[in-house]
C-alpha cells in the first residue's frame, strides 16, 4: 500500500491511501488436449492428394487439393488424437499416429477411407 498527499486549496492536506493487488491464477479450462496437426500431408484416398494444415489451438483448418487438383477446405476441432471436419462434399474422422494419419469419411457417394504421411 503506498500513501500520497494532494494539498486542495486553503491549505489543507488530504491523504490519500491507495492499494494495487492483482492476483494472477491460472486460466481453468476444460478443454482437453488436441494433438498438432499443423504441416503439409501428402493424402491417398477420398480423392484428396495434399493437405496444408493449419492450427490454432484446437481449431484445426484443412486447405486439400484433390487429386483432380481442384481446392476444397475444411475446419475442425481436434480433440486429443482425432479431428473431425466437415467440407463441402466431405465429412471425415481422423486420427494421427506418428507422423501419419488414417480416417474414415462418408459423402454423397457413400464411406472411404483416407491415409497421410507429413512432408
């Protein structure tokens, strides 16, 4: 606590007490742990054939070329060692293993399953 002093006209001295605590407790979260998905993946399967992964956090966004070498994206949210994602034609589970990843996706044209190596 520290004390200052303000003379107010008339000559009369006013003490001011003043105090500055500030309390620093670690943020609670309940998010659990998400794995780093962050990097360029070379895909085989669900026609896709690249992957650039980018993550903040556990918010995970997917920029895929397939292998017609048209664009499409995607965002997730990665919950341990899985993502799930939805993109415009395709909705997919997966999980890393090392430095690979494996997941099963599903669209208009029914189930495939997609694997991944990172560069």
């Amino acid at each position: 606590m520290w004390i200052r002093s303000m003379i107010i006209a008339g000559g009369v001295a006013l003490s001011v007490a003043c105090s500055s605590s500030t309390t620093t407790e670690a943020p609670k979260s309940d998010a659990p742990a998400c794995e780093n998905y962050s990097g360029t993946w070379n895909i085989d399967g669900c026609l896709i054939k690249q992957c650039v992964i980018a993550q903040s956090g556990c918010e995970v966004t997917f920029s895929c070329t397939t292998i017609l070498n048209t664009p499409t994206s995607a965002t997730g949210t990665a919950n341990g060692k899985e993502v799930e994602f939805t993109s415009s034609d395709l909705h997919c589970t997966i999980a890393t293993a090392g430095k690979g990843l494996a997941g099963n996706c599903t669209n208009e044209a029914g189930a495939c399953q997609l694997t991944g190596s990172l560069l």
